[in-house]
C-alpha cells in the first residue's frame, strides 16, 4: 500500500488547499523516515518518539503542531488506526501582530514610485486580503456596481466576500483597461501566471524601508492594520470577524485588544490626581460603582 499517494488523494477528493496537501505530505515522509518500521505496525510510541525528537532539535509549537496533524490525517484515516497522542509541548507562543498607524500606510503606499505596485498596496490593506488571496483575484471576482468582491477558494477552500474602497473603484477599472485584462485574466499577472506572494512581499519590505518605518512590516501586518483600524472606527467584533473571514470571534479579539486605548475609553488612574494639591484627602472610603447586572447578595 503506497500511504503516500492514498493520502494525497484523500486530502485532494477533500478539497484540501494545494499547500495543506504539500505540507502533509512533506511532514509524513520524514515521519516514516525516522521510525523505519512497517507502516500497518506504526504505533503511538512512534509517533510520541516522532514529535519528542522534533523538540530536542527546537522545533516551535506552531511545526510541532503541523506534523502532529499531518501524522494524525495518515493514522486515522490512511492506516485505519484509532490512538490519540496528548501533548503538552504543542502550544504556540502567542504573539501581538505588527500593526501599522494610519499615518504610516500613507507613507507606505505615497513612497511606491510604479503605481500597480501602489494600487496593490491600497488593495491589500483596503480590503484586508492575505496575499494568497490577493494574488489569485480575477475581474470576474470583483462586483464594481456593488463595491464588494469575492476571494474564491481561500484558506480552508471558502468563499468569502470583501468590500471596494469607494476611492479604489475607478483606480481599479482604469487598471484593468489600461492592461487589456479580461474577466478570467489574473488580476496582477506574473511572468508564469498570476504575481507570486514573494513579489509582493518584497514590494511591501522596499516600500517600508523606502518610508523608514522601523517595524517588521510584511503583507499579513496590511491585514492586521485593516482589522485593527476598522474596530478604531467603531466597528463592532463581528463586522470585523465576518470581513476577515475567521471562523471564530476568538480569532478576531486579538485585533480589539491592541486597539488604541481611546477607542477603548479607559483612562490611567493617574490621570486623577492633583499633584499640585498635597491637601487631596485620600482616607475618603471608596466610592464602589456597582453595575446592574452583578447580585450584590452573592458578589
């Protein structure tokens, strides 16, 4: 039995991503490199010895995780086997996304010379695209009477919806005229089909170098921008989780949680005290704001 090519074809007749069915293929062939055993005889302490080497070696929780679930993918539904291997080494260390201030997009997108590149640019943070999804856009996905367009196939193979910036719209029909682009055409053609994301990704690294912004500014910090900006504006967690395309809201609160301070509306305790009066009485007993909604009886 080739568990290799049954497993490619599972994932493929499941509609997994190009990319998902690489990785997994990659992380399984290394797997049946190391055990050396006969694949019908792979056995939990395999796969425990498996994901125990990847840590010596100082694999990161997120690589950990990834080779667990493609080992996971051949044992249950290749090999037919049912064991669950528990870990405590796979968590991913969270980290805060960087997110750019409004007046650095400006100085990001102004300081790009060859305009498509710019209107790239606007079109990525303007709508919050990852790059995969920007660069697999055709006419045929954008809805210019209804100022939205489609991301087909995106991660996890959905179909999700974004919005046109109004300023965006006569850019963009200019932009397809003046290149001669059909509806199927790709919206930003490269030399072997549509632009590969580590063109955009250098546009993006030259435009923030060129604009002197110290952070470690790539595509995804555009997206993480979008969202963070959006909620600024006063737009509520499930608008924003809806326009990203996440799953759950937990995904989204991470872009609520670094949002400026004033659109949260707290204010330093600091704030509150008068140095320049040294009289200020401070054995007053507190005064407690109770909300409606606790039970004082059990609080």
């Amino acid at each position: 039995m080739d568990v290799i090519f049954s497993m490619e074809k599972e994932m493929l007749r499941r509609n997994y991503s190009y990319r998902t069915v690489k990785t997994y293929i990659g992380c399984v062939k290394n797997f049946l490199n190391f055990c050396h055993v006969e694949q019908r005889k792979i056995s939990k302490e395999d796969v425990r010895g498996y994901l125990d080497n990847l840590v010596n070696r100082g694999s990161s929780g997120n690589t950990i995780n990834v080779h667990l679930n493609a080992i996971g993918f051949l044992v249950r539904q290749i090999l037919n086997k049912n064991f669950m291997i528990k870990i405590k080494y796979s968590k991913v260390p969270k980290k805060i996304p960087v997110v750019l201030a409004k007046h650095e997009i400006i100085s990001l997108v102004n300081c790009i010379g060859n305009k498509n590149h710019k209107l790239l640019i606007k079109l990525m943070y303007g709508a919050g695209l990852r790059v995969s999804e920007l660069i697999s856009l055709k006419p045929e996905n954008i809805e210019f009477e209804s100022n939205f367009a489609w991301v087909r196939k995106g991660k996890g193979n959905k179909d999700r919806m974004f919005i046109i910036a109004d300023c965006l719209k006569k850019e963009l029909l200019n932009y397809i005229e003046e290149n001669s682009l059909v509806q199927k055409s790709w919206l930003f053609p490269g030399h072997n089909g549509h632009l590969s994301a580590r063109t955009v990704q250098e546009i993006v690294k030259k435009a923030a170098k060129k604009a002197k912004i110290k952070k470690n500014v790539h595509p995804h910090a555009l997206r993480h921008s979008y969202a963070t900006h959006l909620i600024e504006n006063g737009y509520d967690l499930m608008s924003v989780q809806s326009l990203l395309g996440h799953n759950s809201p937990q995904t989204t609160l991470i872009y609520l949680h670094i949002a400026r301070m004033r659109i949260i509306n707290v204010k330093s305790p600091l704030d509150g005290l008068d140095f320049n009066n040294e009289k200020t009485p401070d054995c007053e007993a507190p005064k407690i704001r109770v909300s409606p909604f606790i039970n004082t009886e059990y609080a």
